[in-house]
C-alpha cells in the first residue's frame, strides 16, 4: 500500500490521481475529510482505505508491514496560522511520528517542506544541508517547516530513503477549496469572471515596482511527476527544491491568465493586507541543479504553457 496524507488537499489530491493514472489504486487516503469543502478532491478517486488524520498514527503503527511507500504531504498550511500549538501539533509533531514509524520499519518517506523556510532569501534558495539551521522564516508556518527540516538532517535513524520537497508557488487543478491561499492564477480566473479585471497586491519594497514582486510558479502537474521520481528512484535521500527554477512576475501570471481567455489585460493595484505586509517574500527562486544532478529527466512546465493548461483545461471546465 502506499500512503497519501493530506489527501483531500491540493497537491496531495492531485497527487493521488496521478498515482491512479500510473496503475495505484492500493492507497490510503490520510486527511480530515469531514470538510466538505474538500470532497471534490478525492470523492471519485480509487483507493483502498480512507483514514482520519487522528486516527493515523496508530493505524500506521498496527500497518506498517502492509505499507510500502508514504508521501506524507498534509500539513497546516496557512501561512497567517499564527497558533504555534496546532503547527507544533501537525507539522512537527506528527511528522515526527510518521518519520519514526517509516524508520522503524523502513518504509521510504517523502515529505513536503516549503519554500516559507527561506525567508527573505538572506542565504539564497540553495537546498543544501548546511544553510538550513541558519534559515529565518518570515512566518510561524515557515519556523515549523524549517523546524522538522532541522530535526531530520540531524537524525541517525532515518527511513531506508527519505525526501524533503520545499515546494515553492504551487498552482493547478484541485486548489479549487483553498480560498485566500489558492493561486493568483486562480484568483484572477475568478476576478476576471465576476469583475472583468485583475487587482494584485501593490509593492512595499521600494525595489521592487508594483506587479513586479517575482516568485517561482511551479505547475501542480511537475510536482506529481518529481513525486513519481523519486518512488521509483529512492536513492540520494535529503531536502530538494521543487520550483519551476525561474522567477517570474505576478504581472506575468495575471496577464497570461488574461491571455488564456482571450482577453487584453486589466490590471490594478490594492494595499498587501497589514497581516502580511510586514512578512512578504518579494522573490523566491528555486535552485533545481540537485534535483537534475540525481538524474530528473523531464523539463518544467514553463509558466505560459501550465497556465494555459490549467485556464483551458480545468478553471473553464468547472
């Protein structure tokens, strides 16, 4: 069996139906699945067992000889979480757990770290064990990641292979429940629909002009495919990147946007809500050389060509 915890989310849901499309349908679906809002995400996959996230450590305790992989990508992931107890809870804690079980049994592991560990990119975005104890995340989210990411380099006992992927801007299909912290590419999708234009946050930073604020777009899809790599590859285990490896505006993103559904662009500008002005990553750009120097084969989708797959083929379709 294979594990997927957080699998009613975004990028673990998108996940599974890569999996099922690949010919995995033993999976256990790990995750809170009594918010309906979420259902979409996993009503109509193929599956073996659906656990509640509060149930899990003791199943996978009882299970752990059945199980043969665990993509362990639920989290709290809400960069504004300013509840240090519950990100203690779910992001440290229980992935601990998890990491001491696939230990135990030497189950392979793979985890979702996040780019919010690199702060304001004071020692670059290079995934390499020695910048990680001196990252300053801006966000009590981003503390609780780089926590665990701290706590596993330093471990004895570790899974027979394990992975850490600090994901950067992850946008696509699935991210449809997410609200606030879905995609700019979703959000100006569904400006443009009810309001005919685009507001994106305005600059703070005198360096950088309005739209110009740069981050690393990476298509949902890519992720899945780095997913599958690194079940098949299981060697060279550590912390990798997982971005796009090229920063772009977020002009770029609403205005291919625009360009996806035929539009010209109509953009404006609104105040970055004071909750977090004060803790915005004016640029982020993933260094991908580790990834492609253990043998990733496949090109990235380049920011034009995943938004017009995800306007046309998802965004328009709902």
């Amino acid at each position: 069996m294979i594990v997927v915890t957080g699998s009613a989310g975004f990028i673990a849901s998108y996940l599974v139906d890569h999996l099922n499309a690949l010919g995995h349908t033993n999976l256990v679906l790990v995750d809170d699945f009594t918010k309906i809002d979420k259902e979409d995400n996993w009503i109509n996959t193929k599956f073996s067992e659906k656990i509640e996230r509060s149930e899990f450590i003791e199943w996978f305790q009882t299970h752990a000889n059945e199980v043969e992989f665990v993509f362990h990508l639920g989290a709290r992931t809400d960069t504004t979480e300013k509840d240090l107890v519950l990100l203690d809870e779910l992001n440290l804690n229980y992935t601990k757990s998890i990491w001491s079980i696939c230990s135990e049994y030497q189950i392979p592991l793979v985890y979702a770290s996040s780019a919010a560990t690199y702060g304001l990119g004071e020692y670059g975005y290079e995934d390499n064990n020695e910048v990680i104890p001196n990252l300053k995340p801006l966000n009590p989210y981003g503390i609780s990641k780089n926590e665990f990411d701290k706590w596993a380099i330093q471990q004895a006992s570790t899974p027979p292979f394990w992975a850490g992927l600090k994901f950067f801007n992850v946008y696509g299909p699935k991210e449809y429940h997410k609200g606030r912290m879905a995609s700019v590419v979703f959000h100006t999708n569904r400006q443009i629909k009810e309001k005919g234009h685009m507001q994106l946050f305005r600059s703070h930073n005198p360096e950088y002009k309005d739209g110009e604020q740069l981050r690393d777009f990476v298509y949902v899809k890519d992720v899945a495919k780095v997913c599958e790599f690194l079940m098949e590859h299981q060697k060279n285990s550590g912390i990798y990147n997982l971005g796009s490896g090229k920063a772009r505006t977020f002009l770029d993103l609403a205005s291919l946007t625009f360009k996806a559904l035929g539009l010209e662009p109509s953009i404006s500008f609104i105040d970055t809500p004071i909750d977090i002005r004060d803790k915005y990553q004016y640029f982020t750009e993933a260094n991908m050389s580790k990834l492609k120097a253990i043998g990733y084969p496949h090109e990235f989708y380049t920011l034009e060509e995943g938004i017009s797959d995800y306007v046309k083929n998802y965004l328009e379709k709902r």
